[in-house]
C-alpha cells in the first residue's frame, strides 16, 4: 500500500537555526511528493514538489530531494524564520482513477526569535 | 483569478443529523478533491470528482457523499453523523493535467458533531 511517514513533532528551533523534517514513504509504482504548509486557522498551501527521482523542488528557502533508493523526501532550511512557524504535512499522490493523495501525520514546527 | 473558497466555516450538528459542505474551485480546474482532517492528523482522501464523475475514493463509508456541478463546484454530504466525524473538511480544486498532481485547497469548515 501507500503511505507516508514524517517525524513527529513537535520541533522547536531558534531563528536562523537549520531545519530538516524527515519524511519517508512507501508506494506502489512512481509516486510525485510534495510538501505542503498549515498555518494557524489556515488551509493547506502547497510549499514544492518534485515529480521524479532525483527532482529537487524549492520555494522560499525550503528544499527537498526526491531520493527513489531511500524513500525519502527531507524538507530542509537552512535558517528558519518566526513566520516559518507552522505544521508541514508530506504528501505522495499516485495515480488512481484521477489520482489519490496521501498525507503524513504532520509535523509543528515552532521558531524562537 | 479567485481561489477555493469553501463554506460554511465553522458548523455544528448533532449526532444522526445531516450535513452538506460546499466548495468553489478555482477557476479553470476540472477536478475537486475531499479530505477529512481530524485534530492534530493529517488530512485522509474522502473521494475526487473529475467531470461531475466520482473518480476515486477513500477508505469512507457511503454516508460520505458528494456532487460536482457543471461549473466545477462541489457538494460533500454526509449523513446520519456521528461524533467522529467532528473534523476540518478540506476541499482542493486542480487541473487534470498529466502526472502534475498539484492541488489549491480552500480554508476549510471545522465541523462539530455533539
């Protein structure tokens, strides 16, 4: 079956801190994975993605690599911000009819200024 | 271009009562997606509408229902509830497009089961 793991939380960081959340998965043929971000209140925003082995997907400082021999998907920072203050959830989708999406537990992250 | 926007926002309901949520996807997507979020989880696939077709669905009994409309907006129903359907209720509008997968979701509406 599919499914995704990530280390829980919660993680507490002090500004400009280095941050890496592990996540791992298991799946049934190519999956794309994704890392998503829930601010407080808030729905689900899409933070990157990569789509194949070896892809790195980036936005706004947050990095992570598609790695297809490990199972894993690390999202990392290399130096965190207050407003970085939220839970990041990883994701696998695979086709299924249209596609199907599985999400890890979520992990919080607080920053300390 | 305007967003998902889902609604209610907050809701409460009583144990065997029904419940309709609704979603607006963003424009120009074709496929709407549910989950339910419980507290302090992650969010679980409910069922995917693709063309006003169900196009999968997930590990939910029937009383999980839902409806796409000609103008990609989107209905879940859910009857005879229960306490442990209190949850967020998430709606993610995207655009069948390949292998891209990429979903926009709304704010969500916390439901509350008494």
């Amino acid at each position: 079956g599919n499914s995704v793991t990530q280390m829980e939380g919660p993680v507490t960081l002090s500004e400009e801190a280095f941050l890496t959340i592990n996540c791992t998965y298991t799946a049934t043929g190519y999956p794309s994975l994704f890392w998503y971000v829930q601010y407080p209140g808030e729905g689900l925003q899409l933070l990157l993605k990569a789509t194949k082995a070896d892809d790195k997907g980036s936005n706004k400082g947050f990095e992570a690599t598609y790695r297809k021999e490990t199972t894993s998907f690390h999202l990392e920072k290399g130096s965190v911000q207050v407003s970085d203050s939220a839970v990041y959830f990883c994701a696998l989708s695979v086709p299924a009819g249209g596609f199907k999406t599985i999400f890890g537990a979520g992990t919080r992250l607080f920053v300390k200024a | 271009e305007t967003g998902v926007t889902q609604s209610p926002t907050h809701l409460i309901k009583t144990r065997g009562q029904q419940v309709t949520l609704r979603c607006s996807s963003q424009s120009g997507h074709n496929t709407v997606s549910w989950y339910q979020q419980a507290l302090g989880q992650g969010p679980q696939f409910i069922f995917q509408y693709y063309r006003e077709e169900e196009n999968g669905r997930g590990n939910f009994p029937p009383r999980f229902s839902g409806l796409q409309f000609p103008n990609y907006s989107s209905e879940l129903n859910v009857n005879a509830l229960e306490l442990d359907d209190s949850a967020l209720y998430l709606c993610a509008s995207s655009l069948a497009q390949g292998r891209t997968y990429e979903q926009y979701f709304g704010p969500g509406t916390r439901l509350t089961v008494t």
